[in-house]
C-alpha cells in the first residue's frame, strides 16, 4: 500500500494524461488528486503539472518521504534481532491499569501523572521485568480484568460510519515496541481480504473507507507512527452530524483522535491549507495525523474504485466507454 501510494504520488508530479490515449492513467490520476483535496486539503492543478505551487511540491515531498519510509521497513519484522529492530507483540497482556496509590509490579509506588492514571508497559519477552511509562488510558471497567480497560472488547461503535475506536494496537516510540491486542487480529490479514461494495440505489449501504480494515492497516498506522514519529491529532467535534463550530472555527474534541474518513475528511475542511505559516506540516495540517496518509493510500489500492463524500463511500470507476 505504501509503495503504491508513493508511486501515485510521482504520477501527480506529472501533467494530467489525455483521457483518449491513457483512459485508465487519466482517471487514477483524478481520483488520486480528488483524494489529496479530500484528505489534506491539497489542491493539485492539472492545468499546470508538473510544475505545481511551491506548497504542492512541498506536500509532495513529504508524503513520498512518509510513503517511502513505511517501504524501507516493510521487511524489517522478518530480519534477525539486533540493532534498532522493534519489537512486535501480537495479543500479549502488556498493559495494567495501577490505582492511584498502589504499587507498580516492581513495586514501586511511582509519582501520578497530571490527569492521575497511569499506564505500565510490559515486555512479554522479557522476564527481566517491566517497562515503566507514564501515559492517559481508560480506567478498566472491570478492575479484575485491566486488559480490556486498554484493549477493550473488540466490539464495533453504535455508528457504522464511524472509526471503531476501540483499540487495536499501541505502538511505544522509545522503547520502539509495538503492540497488537487480540481484537486487533480478528481482521483480515490484507486489504485483499476485503470485499467493496457499491449500492447505486443507497449509497449510504456502499462501503465506507472507514470500514475496509485489516491487519495491514493496522501495521500501516502503528509503524507510521514508529518511523515516521507521528502523531494521532485531536478530532473535530461534530454536532447533529455536521463539524461543530464556534465563531466559524472548529472545535476539537478531547475524548477522540482523528480516527477513519470521518474525521479525517472533516479535519481538512477544519484546519485546511494554511498560507500564512512558515513548514509545510503547519500549511497541511492533515500531514501531522496518522489515518490521513492510510486512507489515502487504501483508496489508490483499490483501483476501480473512488471513495468520495463524508464517509468515503465507494463508488466504481467507470470503464472506457
């Protein structure tokens, strides 16, 4: 996914193909510059590729290096240990909620954070002991059972349209330990494990983008954040279904990050290209959240298909006529 998305990103670096020579060039082409727009607010201008704005190239830039990041380190979990290799964990217990006052498991009674919870990071490999880190998780409803505060139960939202945000995965950058929680492997192993469907009579019944998961997006979005150190941003917040604003400004939601086309389609109409500042990643601030860059790169994966709207439902590329 990420090499594709790279290699369409080098295709919008060039002139918009004629739709009589090259229908199928043509037609990714637009669909990869309607993405950029709905995504991160990046207006590329056919009329004038390949010299595009300053900004564009800029974005460009940064997306290739992103894209060709995640590429570089594809492999990296099949190679020997050693070296600045992560360590990956699939369906270990490596989280506990510790109660405000109580000992960690090493038996220290460490000093709480600001927002008084505190989360202990464990290595399952190594018995040496635990990994300290100091971070704002949920208290577990069931005191007996803290992996399912941090894990949760796997099961999906009230809301089909929105981001299951129940987690599935935790990547720990310093110590470079990625984790996956068991209701993180119950999804299909590839984006090829997936079927798209189209309703022409109810688009609201076509898939969303939002609701094409599997273990590789997963792996996609942690490792994003492993190489590439960034972040999940704060959501929108969206009232009666439409971006909540005060004054004309968006407001953020503290309760959620930037999770599914939902919100990251709605983060580029909130906070979208920016003139006035000074890097690229402040006049893009979808640059600066994680989803943005795997659902972009989902949407170039399956070709016949624009995902378009809101919710990023699917619709068929037409053939040549």
């Amino acid at each position: 996914m990420a090499r594709g998305a790279s290699g369409m990103i080098d295709q919008l670096r060039k002139a918009l193909p004629d739709k009589d020579a090259d229908y199928d060039g043509h037609m990714k082409w637009n669909k990869a510059a309607t993405s950029l727009k709905d995504l991160f607010d990046i207006s590329v201008d056919a009329n004038t590729a390949p010299q595009q704005r300053p900004e564009v190239k800029a974005a460009f830039d940064k997306l290739k290096q992103v894209y060709d990041e995640i590429t570089k380190h594809a492999e990296e979990t099949m190679k020997p240990p050693g070296g600045s290799r992560m360590k990956l964990f699939c369906g270990d217990k490596f989280a506990a909620y510790v109660p405000n006052g109580q000992q960690t498991p090493d038996g220290h009674t460490p000093p709480r954070p600001s927002n008084g919870r505190l989360n202990w990071w464990v290595d399952p490999g190594d018995p040496s002991g635990d990994v300290p880190a100091f971070i704002q998780v949920k208290k577990p409803k069931d005191p007996s059972k803290p992996q399912e505060g941090w894990c949760g139960s796997g099961q999906p939202t009230a809301n089909p349209e929105e981001e299951d945000y129940t987690l599935n995965a935790a990547t720990e950058i310093n110590r470079r330990y990625v984790y996956f929680c068991e209701n993180g492997l119950r999804f299909p192993q590839t984006q090829a494990g997936q079927q798209v469907r189209v309703d022409n009579n109810d688009p609201t019944k076509s898939t969303s983008l939002t609701q094409v998961k599997s273990l590789s997006r997963t792996m996609f979005h942690e490792f994003n954040h492993l190489h590439n150190n960034i972040h999940d941003l704060k959501r929108p917040r969206f009232l009666n279904k439409q971006i909540y604003k005060v004054n004309n400004q968006c407001v953020e939601d503290a309760k959620g990050k930037v999770y599914g086309y939902t919100y990251a389609y709605a983060l580029a109409r909130c906070w979208g290209f920016d003139a006035s500042k000074a890097v690229i990643e402040e006049k893009y601030r979808a640059l600066n959240t994680v989803d943005t860059y795997i659902l972009f790169a989902i949407s170039m994966y399956w070709e016949r298909y624009q995902f378009t709207g809101p919710e990023g439902r699917a619709e068929e590329i037409p053939p040549k006529p």
